[in-house]
C-alpha cells in the first residue's frame, strides 16, 4: 500500500488515530483553523459520517442487529463512500485532507471484535494510505476517565457490549478500550505513525502538530490563489470530549 | 397409504460444508445441517419463476424451505434502494453496501435455517455480485477475500439466457428494460437496447469465468420452463440423496 504522495496525487491527507476521550478531534479541529487561516484548501471528513449510509448504521446499532461481520462492512461502506465521492476528487483537486479516524480505525477495532486481519485489510486495500498520521497515545486511564467522568449513558457498541466482556457497560467499555490500544501500538511502526503524547496540554500538542504539518507538507503549495474568507468556527459536535459513535443529530 | 407415504420423504444426507474463506467468527460449519441451493441468473432468466416451482416440490416432499435474495435484509435493504434510485454511490460503495446486505442475511437467515436443517434457496448469491463487480472493472482478489465469509453451497444453478432472449423476456414483461440490468452506469452506449445487450454479454462472460472458480452448474436457460425444472428437479434430488 501507497500513500498519496507516492501515487502522485497533487493533494495531501492527514490522518488522526487514538482511543475515544484522546483528545485527537480536538487536535485536528485546531489544525484545521490554522490551516484555514493559512489560505490552505482544506477539506475535513470524519469516520462513520456519510450520510447515505448513516440511517443503515444507526438502524443496526439502535436495534442491535450488528455482528462484526455486518459492523465491520457496514463501516467500511461508509468508508468507501466518503473515499470515492469526497477524498479521491479532493485529492486530485490538491487538497489537505483531515480524517478524524483513517483505516487505522477499522484495522483495530474489527480484528478486537473478531474479525481476521487479513479479511479487514485487504477490504480497505483500495485506500491509499495517509501521507501523515498522528497517533494520539493517552494512558489508558487518561482517556477512560475523559470519557467516563462525565458518567456518559454509554451505547451497546461503543462500550463494546456486544463481545460480551462484561455485563457492565463501564467495565466492558475499560476491557474494549484497552484491547484496542494494544492493536493501535501494534500497528504503530508498521505504519509510520507520529506518536503524540496526550497526556501533554492541547497546545503544546498543537505546537508539535502544526511544526510536522509544515516540516512534512510544503503547505505554499497548497493555498489558493485568493484566499476566501476564514469561515466561522464550526466545532462539529460543541464538545471537548466525545465517543466516536455518538450519532450526530 | 400414510406409512407408505412417510416413506417417500428423504432425510438429506449431510455433506461436507465449509466457507469459501475464513467464514463468520464463531460459526461451526459441520453443524448447518441443511442444504443450501443458489440460483443465479439475469432478470428473465426464468429465476423467479423456477424458484417458485422448487420451493412448491420440496415442501409436497415434505422438506422445510427458506428463502432469501439480494436486497431483503432487514440492515440496509431500504437504504440499498434508496441510494440506487439516485444512482449517487460509487462503485466500491456499492459492492460493499451489497456485501452488507448479503453477510446480514447470511448470519441472520441463511446460517440459522441451515442449522435448523432447512433447504434454502437462495435467489442470487455471491456469484451475481461478484461478477457485476467484475465488469465494472473490480479487482478479483479483493472480492474474494470479501466473499470469503461466505458459505459454499449445496448446489449453484446459474440459468443461462442469450442476452436477445433477455431482451425480448423483459420487453414482454415489463416494457421496459431496468437501468441496473441494462448496465446503463457502465456509459456503454447511450441507447438502452445495446446497452443491455452489451451488458448482458459481458456478465455471461464474467459468469463463466467464475464457473471456472467455483465450479457451478451451468443451465440452458433459453428452453421451456417445464423442461428446465424437471433438470433441476433430478439435479437436487441427488444433492438431497447425497449423491
């Protein structure tokens, strides 16, 4: 597999990976204002988010109907789907893309619900890979009591319920989390990932982000001609810390 | 009269089952005891319609039937409509939307029956959408690792048509020829009739180059429809008797 550099693509993506409550959104939130600011054409697309194959999802996971086979191709649908029709043409077109969760996602949560790595992989091998990805690397408990502080109502899914860890929600949730981390470690120097340390505060975080965003990407090359004017802040979900899952409305 | 009935019915013998690749995580294949039987074919090959027939012979043989096809699962089969309707998904989308649809019946229905020991017909399996794929230019290694949760079936009948025949099939029928089964999203031709008939060669094609893969029977499909089902009639039999 190839990143979009190395296939000759004008345009650039960036990825952000981490456990929920990692703080990974709101790093890439940030990179996206400054780059804005910067006259660079940037386009952001989150994980789980496309809206053809949103009413399907959120039917499964509402009724429970997903096993991992049908939660793993169900994700990778809506992958594709924001791939084809949004990323590619972008791409071509000379942007900076941002994905709040890339491939990466699917590669560690599929394989702790069950699913052979082999299968997960070679389904998302039409994707190139990101030209940088920043892994969000938070302890364990760090990110757990992020999101658990705020003693969120957490869903079957995104607690993990449905590998039957644990009857309660909270303990699954912990299990889940942790079985994930050690995927995304796993997979760390296989993919090059820059491992950001989120225990650190979000703006020496976002110091080291925008300093490898600009040492990496040749950013001139990437600003229009006449830059538009900086469009208002739209934080997606008006939360600091929130699970990937959550629907939208 | 009603001993000698009883003894008509035939217990199928099970067979040797197992997964085109690693399967559904937890699933035992020695445990599906019934027996699965796929019928692939065009839009007026007769697929319906043999279906049909099948399932009515079965159940006066006294065997439990279930049914499935594309585009029946509970998960995404209206939100699978909708998206086709305003012909917006791309190609990749699509097939994977497709596989969705399939692994959903396949867990929920296909898996469970088989358990139960029922016979299910499956109108269209993977091989349908596979070789849609294929014309649309889909890499094959990357289908067959998706299809690899599949389960082998029983018997696969692939109901061969020329693609004329299918032309004058779904005028009579419909009036009509359907956009999809036209291949219309392929830009073939902008006029309707050549591209069916281009399309229509072109899935025979991929269809045989599958057969070469998967090993299905292929069925002459343009000759009366009695005739076809009495061949599927003799060739289920003996899957039933375990021959």
């Amino acid at each position: 597999m190839k990143t979009f550099a190395q296939l000759k693509f004008p345009g650039r993506l960036i990825a952000v990976e981490g456990l929920d409550g990692s703080g990974k959104s709101t790093q890439i939130y940030l990179l996206r204002r400054w780059l804005e600011a910067e006259g660079v054409r940037v386009y952001f697309s989150e994980w789980n988010s496309s809206e053809l194959v949103k009413s399907a999802t959120s039917k499964g996971k509402k009724r429970e109907l997903l096993t991992p086979t049908t939660f793993s191709l169900i994700h990778a649908t809506d992958f594709a789907d924001r791939y084809e029709r949004h990323l590619l043409p972008l791409l071509r077109a000379g942007y900076v893309v941002l994905c709040d969760r890339y491939i990466y996602t699917a590669f560690a949560r599929d394989v702790v619900r069950g699913c052979p790595p082999a299968w997960v992989r070679g389904m998302y091998n039409f994707a190139a890979l990101p030209d940088l990805t920043f892994f969000f690397k938070a302890d364990l408990e760090v990110s757990l009591n992020r999101i658990l502080d705020g003693r969120p109502k957490l869903k079957f899914f995104e607690a993990g319920m449905d590998l039957r860890l644990s009857s309660d929600p909270y303990e699954s949730f912990r299990i889940f989390q942790g079985r994930i981390l050690e995927q995304y470690l796993a997979m760390s120097t296989e993919f090059n990932f820059v491992v950001m340390d989120a225990n650190e505060r979000i703006e020496a975080q976002q110091s080291i982000v925008r300093q490898m965003v600009s040492r990496r990407i040749d950013l001139d090359r990437f600003k229009r001609q006449s830059p538009l004017p900086l469009p208002p802040p739209v934080r997606p979900r008006g939360k600091l810390v929130e699970l990937e899952d959550e629907p939208a409305e | 009269m009603k001993a000698n009935l009883q003894n008509h019915i035939v217990v199928p013998t099970p067979g040797r089952r197992k997964f085109y690749g690693h399967g559904i995580p937890g699933v035992k294949a020695e445990e599906l005891v019934g027996k699965l039987i796929a019928v692939e074919g065009a839009d007026g090959s007769g697929r319906s319609t043999q279906i049909a027939r099948l399932v009515e012979w079965l159940e006066t043989c006294g065997h439990a039937t279930v049914q499935v096809g594309l585009k029946r699962s509970t998960l995404v089969s209206e939100e699978l409509e909708r998206a086709q309707e305003g012909n917006i998904l791309s190609r990749t989308t699509l097939s994977l939307f497709y596989t969705t649809d399939f692994a959903d019946q396949l867990e929920n229905i296909i898996l469970p029956a088989l358990k139960a020991g029922a016979i299910v017909l499956a109108d269209r399996y993977i091989y349908t959408l596979m070789a849609r794929d294929m014309v649309r230019g889909m890499d094959e290694a990357w289908l067959k690792n998706i299809y690899g949760i599949a389960l082998v079936p029983d018997a696969v009948f692939y109901l061969e048509v020329d693609a004329e025949e299918l032309v004058q099939r779904n005028l009579a029928k419909n009036a009509t020829l359907d956009y999809w089964e036209s291949g219309m999203d392929l830009g073939l031709s902008r006029d309707v009739f050549d591209s069916f008939v281009q399309y229509q060669t072109a899935m025979q094609t991929a269809f045989r180059r599958l057969q070469k893969t998967y090993g299905f029977t292929i069925i002459n499909g343009n000759r009366s429809v009695d005739g076809i089902t009495s061949e599927l009639r003799k060739k289920i039999g003996a899957v039933l008797a375990g021959k």
